[in-house]
C-alpha cells in the first residue's frame, strides 16, 4: 500500500542538525554570511523560522556559494513544511560540498514527502546506515514492494536497535496487514526506544486518533510539541481531535498557532474550514473553502466539505456539483453518497435519490443513516409501505432514537395506520422529552383526528415540559381553535405573545379568531400591530396579503406585496412574491421589470431565472422566455420543473413535438410531476387522443388515491370531449375526496348539462346553506341564479358575498347588474364602485359601459365598452352590448360591422336579439 510519510519523519533531529551545523564548505565564504547564518541559527534556536529564513536568504545574497548556507536553508525548509524549496536548497547544497552524511538524507526525506519513491531509491543506491536503510525501505513501501520494505526495516533495525523511523515503517507495514496490536506494539517501542524523537510521538498520535482515542492521542501530540513547540502537523492533528471533541476554543488556539508557521497552508485553511462547519459558521466555511478550491480545485476533501457547506446552507444546486465531483473520483465513499441522497430529496429529485441509493441497499442492514434516507426516498416517491419497513428496520437497530420514531409516524400517517402513528409518535415523546417535534406531531395528529381532549392532554403535557416556549402555547390555542373554545384560544395565543413579543405564528392565529368572528378590520389591526413591532416580517406582509385578497381588495393586496419588497430590499422572497402577484393581476410590465433587477443581482438565483422567464411569457416575449428556460434546463439539469417551464414556452410556440419531449423529460425525472402529467394528458387531449389521457388521469389516481386532482382531471377532459355522463362520476369522486366549492361548481355544471337541473340545484343550495362563509361558492350560486334570471335572489347572495369579501369586484360587478335589471337605483354606484377595484376587468368595463348607454352617457359608455371589446375581443355578448351602443349613437356602419361579428360567434347567448338589431339596422 502506498504511503505518504509525515514532514515530521524529515530525520531523527533537523532542528538539532540546524543548531549542530558546523562551518562547513568555508571555502569562498565571507565573514558576512558567516555572521547572517550564525544569527539564523539563533533564530532557529528561540523557534523563530520567518527570521531565519529572512537571514539565510541574505546570506546568500552576500554569498550564493555558501554550501552551510545552502545547507541549513534546506533543513529549516524541510522543518517548516516547504519541500519543494527543501529539494532545491539541498541539492545545490550537496553540489556546493556540503557532507553527504547530513544533506543526502534530508533530501532523501524531502523527495519522500513529495512521494518520489524511485528517485529515494536512485539518489541513496549503496548506503547502508540506518537512517538510510529506513529511508530506502519507506520508498520501497510507498512502491508497494512490501517484502523489499519489510526486509530492509529488519537490516536497519539489526544496526541500530531501536531506530525510530524503522518501528514506525515496521507498524505501517502491520496496518497494511491489518494486524493493529502490532502496529501499536511497535508504536510504544517506537517512543519508548526514542522519548526524544518528534516523529514517533507524531506517528503514535495519528494511530491513536485512527482509532477514536482522542485524549491518548492528544497526550502524544502534546509530547511532539514538548520536543517542538513550532510543529506545524502537531497543532493541526490536536486541532482535528479538539474539533471532534467539540472542544473549539481549543482547537482555534492550536490553529491560530500552526498558522504562525505557515500562515497559507492549504491544510491550516481547510482545519479552519471545518472548525467553522462544525460550529455551524456555515457561511465563513464556505468562504475559506473557495479561496482553498481556487488554488487547489482537485483538493477532494476540500470538495466535499464544498457540498456538505452548501447542503447545509440549502443551496442545493452547489451542493449537487461539488458532491457529483467527489463521487466522480470516490465513488464507494458512503458518507459523499448518503449527503448526495439527502441533497437530491431536498431538491425532490426522488427518482436520481432512489438510484443514488440502490447500490447501497444491500449493504445497509446496520446503517440507520441509510435507512431513514431510504424511508425518507420512498416517501417522496409516495410507496408508503416500502418508506414505513426502512423506518422500522432503522428505529430497530436504535429503539431509543426519538427521531426515526417520529419518522415511523409520519410514514404510519400516510398509510392510514393511525392508531400505529399515535403509539410511534407518544414513545418518541417519551424518549425524547426536551425534543418537541415527536410531541407536537401528535398534537396535530389528534387534532387532524378531531379527537379534541387527547389533543389538549398532549399540548399540556408539552406545556409542562416546555412552559417558556411560545410555539407550545400557539399549539394550544389552536386546539382550543379546533374546539371553538375562543376565550382559552385567544389567552393562550395572547400568552405565546407575551413570551416572545415577535412570534408571529401567534399573532397570525389571533387575526384568525378575529376572521372566524367576522371581524377582518379587527384581524387587519392585529397584523398591524405586530408590525409596529417588527417592520421587516415578510410574513405578516403576506398575511395582509391574503386578508386583503379575502375581502376582494386586490389593490391593497398589491401594496402590501410591494411594502414586504420596499422594507427588505435585498432579499429574494419577497421579490419573488411579488413579481408572481403581479402577473397574477395582469401586471406583467412591472413582473418583468422586477424580475430582470434581481436575476441580474442574482444571476445564479434559480428561482429568479424562473421568474424571469414567466414574466417574459407573460409579456408575450417567446424567444426570451426560450432562452431563459433553456439557461434554467443548462444549470439545472435534473429538475423536472425547469423542462416543464421550457415545455410552457414550447407549447405557446405551437411546437408540440419539443412540448412532448419536455414534459417526457419532466416525467423521468419525476414521474408522479402532476403538473407535468396535466399538461402531458391535455396535450394527448388535443391530438385527439382521449383514451390516452384519459390513461393519464387514471394513473394519478393511482400515484395520489386520496386526493380529488386525478378525478377533476378525468372530469375536465370528458367535459371537453362533451362525454358529460362520464363527467358526472368523476366529479363525484373528486368532491367526495375533497369536498371543495371549486369540484362542486363543476359538479353542478355536469349535472345541468346532463339533464339533471334540479338535483345540481338542489345539491348547490345545500352546500350554501352549510357554507355561508365560501365566497367562492357564494358568488357561483348568485351567477346561477342570474342565469336563471332569479335577480331577487342574485341579489340577496351577492349582498351576503359582500359583508363577507367588501371588496370584491366580481361580486360588486354581478350586483350591479343584478341591480339594473330590478332598476335599483344603485345599479350604477355600485358598477362605479366595481370600475375602480377592476377596471382592466373587461366584464366590469362592459358591465358600466353599457349602464351608462342606457342612462343617455354614450359617450363614455362606448369608450368603456370598446375597452372591454378590446380586453376580451372573444366575449360575443360584450361584443353585441358594443353593437347596442353603436346603433344607438346613430353609427350603423359600425354596429352592422359588430353583429356581423357577434352572429358569426358559435357561443352567443343572445341570438334573437343580435338579428333583431340586425333588422332594424
């Protein structure tokens, strides 16, 4: 086995040979560098290097054919860990006439540590001393000639009884064998023999610190640095062991002072490296680590310390590409593989994480690691009875790890097994006590279960256990929530408050409450409040948001999104967020603006380039989009989402070939990418193959049975085929899994379509009946009744919408209509009101343009309904309303131009009005 030798076995004694040197090779030499390399060994002496080194090297300005010059330079360079500069100096050394007897050996010892085991070998043929027997047999080992290496140990032994470097080539040759005992006998005589030599007080520490005995091994490096206080190796060897210890005061101490010696030592820096990993100093890490990676980027444990910073910093990507390079050139090292695994979950790259752990499946029966990692996999994966046997095999093998337990519970969760889940989640938080995460998992499972007392025993229990922390009593009064007990829930929010003023949890849950009692400005105050008292909390931001949305306030929903951006204005998040909301309302400018400031702030940020790339979509900017997606596939190859943003922009292109092969790529990936397998069904839709995506519909069902996403699909597509009879089923099963007002809607609708009116009817008024809080449902039911010309009622929803969302437009839209056709005086107030919340909303535009037609305004009524024609160019019956308004105002060209468009339309509900226009005209 090749070996690479310690700088520490540079010779039995360099530091003494330095103090020892007599004046050799005096011939030329002047009384000048006589006197500089006098001064350095006394420098050499108090342990200062950089003056001796600064010395020698005047001397040899004064002389440069000062052989003791030469020679001392070379030993001190040997010393001090510089072997390259050690072979030069030494080399010119013994050309000058420096005695072979000191020079050879030492570059005997330099040309070891840089590996160089043949030219060992060339450069000391024929000696027979010792040292150089030793030094020849080290080189033979490095050569992996073993019986050549073991044979001249014993001959040099056979000379000098004893001989230190002999014992410790002795004791390398045992652990190749793999014979410890005798590498550690041959160690104790190595330093019982010698209790003067650094070298074997180095060796006995390292073999110590091989085998986890850090305090012995400490005890030796100590001795090393008893014997030599400016051993580079020893401070560094004690710093690894300390840091391992967890002892870091310790551990900077000693780097602090290897790095007095050699202040740019690659391995000084990657020490430091570590030292700040271990200590979670993530980011100082990362920065010792680059310059380390630019001076030496094939440094593999340098690269792979590179992916766990990265991992654990969550930049993923970086992770990935240091990790990848690792395994590239050590490809069984588990520890590399198992982060490699964790990084690709993490980036939901299941597939690749399961292939990543296959190899090491066979192999991982005692690897509890390895086997939550596989739970962890195929949980992703959603194969939750494989996930639940590798957390059983590893909460086997460690019954006492509160964690996996916990693990076990989750997976028991999602294959139904509660009663499991519960028995797994109390022993966790019976073995865990100090750890909440076990006990507030069962707290939520509980409360998940409607089992409102037993979730109550166990937040208490977690209060006794953690009384000063704000998150156990924000878990409560969410079960006092769940119980309607408002009073207990608002004292026991109130309290998590008053332990920690800006936990915001709490005061988010404290605007619920006020929600659920139908106060929103009360909710809104709330969030107010807690904002006086942290302004940057992007959180509380985006509650506003979602309160300012809830009550229809779209532009106030806006502004908060763009306060979250101005009070943290470096940070990505809110950017993000921002820029999604604006397209969400039609702002697609300011999305693009937004998104090219920060992704050239952040030219790396993946999600920025996302955001990029659907503002300029948004824009109707294809080749740029195009572009900026084929960069997102570029730096993130193994992401499913980047190939389905680049299928977006394909399919907008009416490239349907490069579309199919995206959402392929997509799919092996990541084959249960709903998104993709959507997108993949609509495309097989439109070529006219139903039965295919129909096949598709039915395959997520398979991959997620309990949600209604693969039912409202094969809803959607049997609708569009107007297979309404096998719309109906499908509907059913959606809403029966997931009983929302968005399945019902379509559920409805099926059913009118399919002849069944009345029970669609009476199905929707009993889900408002039992929901008089769902705007959404609300609004559908007052639609359904202005389609049925029941405007009364329309009305009296509408209103009940409102009290419930005051600001939204599409309510206050419908009421102003609702209004007009009962020639409610407040029809055109409230289309007013309505134009100001929406006005890019054609509906509302053509909803006020043609009230004021009718009021005598046609001025203004025609501008807003050319608008809305303009906004929605499709919508037949904006179209006929512009027709109206047009003949009205005495312009018959340009109404007859209109209808003949709105009577080309196939989807027009007003046909007989259209012709009878048509006639009059």
């Amino acid at each position: 086995m090749p070996v690479t030798r310690s700088k520490t076995h540079a010779g039995a004694a360099v530091v003494s040979a330095l103090l020892l040197l007599g004046a050799v090779g005096a011939c030329g030499k002047t009384e000048t560098s006589a006197s500089l390399v006098a001064d350095a060994r006394q420098f050499i002496a108090k342990g200062d290097s950089k003056a001796a080194v600064i010395q020698l090297k005047n001397a040899l300005v004064k002389n440069p054919s000062d052989a003791d010059a030469r020679l001392t330079l070379g030993l001190l360079y040997l010393d001090t860990g510089d072997i390259p500069s050690a072979e030069k100096e030494l080399r010119k050394a013994i050309e000058l006439g420096a005695p072979k007897d000191k020079a050879l050996p030492a570059l005997a010892n330099a040309l070891m540590l840089q590996q160089q085991y043949q030219k060992v070998l060339d450069e000391t043929a024929g000696a027979a001393d010792a040292d150089m027997l030793a030094l020849r047999a080290d080189a033979n080992a490095g050569l992996g000639k073993a019986d050549q290496a073991t044979a001249l140990y014993a001959q040099a032994l056979a000379a000098r009884p004893g001989h230190a470097a002999a014992l410790i080539g002795s004791a390398r040759q045992a652990l190749a064998r793999k014979d410890l005992p005798e590498a550690n006998r041959l160690a104790d005589e190595a330093v019982k023999s010698n209790p003067a030599d650094a070298s074997a007080w180095m060796f006995k520490g390292d073999l110590l610190r091989a085998q986890a005995k850090g305090s012995e091994a400490l005890a030796a490096y100590d001795q090393v640095l008893k014997l030599k206080p400016n051993h580079r190796s020893a401070h560094l060897e004690r710093a690894f062991v300390e840091i391992a210890a967890g002892k870091f005061d310790a551990a900077k101490a000693d780097l602090d002072a290897a790095r007095k010696i050699t202040p740019n030592a690659l391995m000084v820096s990657y020490a430091q490296a570590l030292l700040d990993f271990t200590q979670g100093k993530h980011a100082a890490a990362k920065e010792t680590l680059q310059k380390i990676l630019r001076v030496a980027p094939e440094h593999m444990p340098s690269v792979l310390m590179a992916g766990a910073v990265e991992h654990a910093l969550g930049s993923l990507p970086q992770a990935e590409q240091h990790l990848r390079k690792y395994l590239a050139a050590m490809p069984e090292h588990r520890y590399a593989r198992k982060l490699m695994v964790s990084t690709l979950l993490k980036m939901g790259q299941t597939t690749e994480a399961l292939a990543q752990l296959a190899p090491m499946l066979d192999s991982a029966k005692d690897d509890v690691q390895l086997l939550a990692l596989a739970g962890e996999a195929h949980m992703q994966a959603r194969d939750y009875a494989k996930a639940t046997a590798y957390f059983e095999q590893a909460s086997a093998l460690a019954p006492d790890a509160a964690g996996l337990r916990t693990s076990l519970a989750l997976g028991k969760l999602a294959t139904g097994d509660d009663a499991r889940a519960v028995s797994e989640l109390e022993q966790s938080t019976r073995l865990d006590a100090k750890s909440p995460k076990a006990a507030v998992l069962l707290v939520m499972t509980e409360l998940r279960l409607k089992r409102y007392d037993k979730a109550l025993a166990a937040a208490k229990a977690l209060e006794a256990t953690q009384p000063a922390d704000p998150m156990v009593h924000n878990l409560k009064g969410g079960v006092y929530l769940g119980m309607n007990d408002m009073v207990n829930a608002r004292a026991s929010f109130d309290k998590a408050l008053s332990l920690k003023a800006d936990y915001f949890p709490a005061a988010a849950n404290l605007a619920q409450l006020a929600m659920r009692e139908k106060k929103p400005e009360l909710a809104k105050q709330q969030l107010l409040s807690f904002l006086e008292k942290d302004k940057k909390n992007v959180e509380a931001y985006y509650a506003l948001t979602k309160l300012a949305l809830a009550q229809g306030r779209k532009d106030e929903a806006r502004q908060w999104l763009e306060k979250a951006s101005s009070e943290n204005p470096e940070a990505i998040g809110p950017a993000r967020t921002l820029g999604a909301h604006y397209l969400s309302i039609g702002q697609k400018d300011k999305a693009l603006t937004l998104a090219r400031k920060f992704q050239v702030a952040n030219p790396k940020n993946l999600d920025l380039l996302d955001l990029l790339g659907q503002a300029q979509l948004a824009n109707g900017d294809l080749p740029g989009a195009l572009d900026t997606y084929g960069k997102l596939v570029g730096a993130a190859p193994k992401s499913a989402m980047a190939h389905f943003r680049l299928a977006t922009v394909h399919i907008q292109m009416k490239n349907l070939s490069a579309t199919a092969e995206d959402l392929k790529k997509a799919l092996a990936l990541q084959p249960d990418f709903v998104d993709a397998q959507v997108a993949q069904a609509e495309l097989a839709a439109r070529a006219g193959k139903l039965d295919e995506a129909l096949g598709i519909a039915r395959q997520i069902q398979k991959q997620r049975p309990k949600e209604a996403l693969g039912y409202q699909l094969e809803g959607n597509l049997s609708m569009s085929q107007g297979k309404v009879a096998q719309a109906v089923p499908a509907f059913e099963k959606a809403f029966a899994l997931t009983p929302s007002s968005g399945t019902l809607i379509k559920l409805h609708s099926a059913l009118r379509q399919s002849g069944k009116g009345k029970e669609a009817d009476a199905r929707l008024a009993k889900a408002a009946a039992e929901h008089p809080d769902d705007v959404a449902l609300g609004l559908y039911v007052a639609e359904n009744d202005l389609a049925g010309k029941r405007y009364k009622a329309a009305i009296a929803g509408l209103e009940a919408v409102l009290k419930l969302a005051p600001g939204n437009a599409a309510a206050l839209n419908n009421l102003a209509w609702a209004y007009q056709q009962e020639k409610d005086p407040r029809a055109l107030k409230t289309a007013e009101q309505a134009f100001a919340l929406a006005g890019d909303s054609a509906a509302v535009a053509d909803t006020l343009g043609w009230m004021l037609v009718e009021q005598g305004d046609a001025k203004r009524g025609l501008t807003l309904l050319q608008k809305a024609v303009a906004l929605a160019p499709e919508a037949a019956d904006i179209r006929f309303h512009l027709a109206a308004g047009l003949a009205r105002t005495g312009d018959k060209a340009g109404a007859r131009r209109e209808l003949d468009r709105v009577l080309a339309s196939k989807n027009f509900s007003q046909v007989e009005e259209a012709r009878a226009l048509a006639r009059e005209l």
